[in-house]
C-alpha cells in the first residue's frame, strides 16, 4: 500500500497532474503499473481519509488545537511499535522548528497508524509528512521546509 502511495505522489502530485482524476481510470493505471486491486483500494481509501481529516467532524483534534500545543504528547503502545525512536525524535524536531503544528502531527501520527506495513522508519515518516502538508491549506510553507529535509543531500565526506 506505501508503494502506491509513493507511487501516486510522485507520479500525480508532485508533477502537478490533474488531481480530480476518475478513481476507475486511476485504478487502472495503477492495476498497469503492476500493483494490486486490494492495495490499491487500500491506498485510495487512506488518501480519501486524509482528505477528511482537513473537516472539524472527521479531525477531532482540529477542535482542541489550543489544547494540544500546550500539552506534551504521549505515544500510545501501537504508536511506538511503528514509531520507532528516531521516528518519535523527528516529529519533534518538526515542531520545533515549526513545520507541524499540533494538529499536523495528529493528522501524520493517524496517517502513519493506517498504513499496513511490516516496517516502518523515518524516511517513510517524511514521505508521509509531505503528503499529509500537501494536503492542508495555509501549510504551503511547511510543505516547502519539508521537501527540502527530505531531499537535502548531506555535505562532505561521510565516514
């Protein structure tokens, strides 16, 4: 299903292709590149969540931002089992530098939770966090300092 999503990013979003696309005409394209009908409805389902979670009713945490950025975030036991630590350690290095806020990480946090993978690690996280500040309005800043994390190439010799 990660693959799909990867896949659907790059290919559609980040080529700034027609986003309205008929789900029949994309499951076939997908089903062409060679991916699966129960991934594929899978991964269609997860994207029309996240376009739900921008809605107070289907993001609950939309209600109590004030709430949640004064507050420290607790991980539940799932939540660490697919968040590993450095993967924890990143989200909160977003928010301090102000690339999430408290709702945006609740948005990647439940993004991250429905995705079927058998292991999960921060550069999956960031792909993931790029897809979820595509996707919320105002957050076109964000979305830039993230794609910039994502593709930095270090500098210098690496040992």
């Amino acid at each position: 299903m990660f693959d799909i999503l990867m896949y659907l990013f790059e290919n559609l979003v980040q080529n700034e292709s027609d986003i309205m696309v008929d789900q029949d005409e994309l499951t076939e394209e997908l089903i062409r590149a060679g991916f699966h009908h129960g991934e594929i409805y899978k991964a269609l389902a997860w994207l029309e969540k996240l376009c739900e979670l921008q809605t107070t009713d289907a993001n609950p945490y939309l209600q109590y931002t004030s709430q949640l950025s004064t507050t420290t975030r607790v991980f539940t036991f799932e939540e660490q089992q697919r968040l590993d630590t450095e993967s924890r350690g990143f989200l909160m290095f977003l928010e301090q530098i102000n690339v999430l806020d408290a709702t945006t990480r609740e948005m990647v946090i439940d993004r991250v939770m429905e995705i079927e993978v058998n292991e999960f690690c921060v550069v999956d996280l960031k792909w993931v966090v790029l897809m979820v500040l595509f996707n919320v309005p105002g957050k076109e800043l964000a979305y830039e300092q993230m794609e910039e994390l994502l593709f930095e190439a270090p500098e210098g010799l690496l040992h």
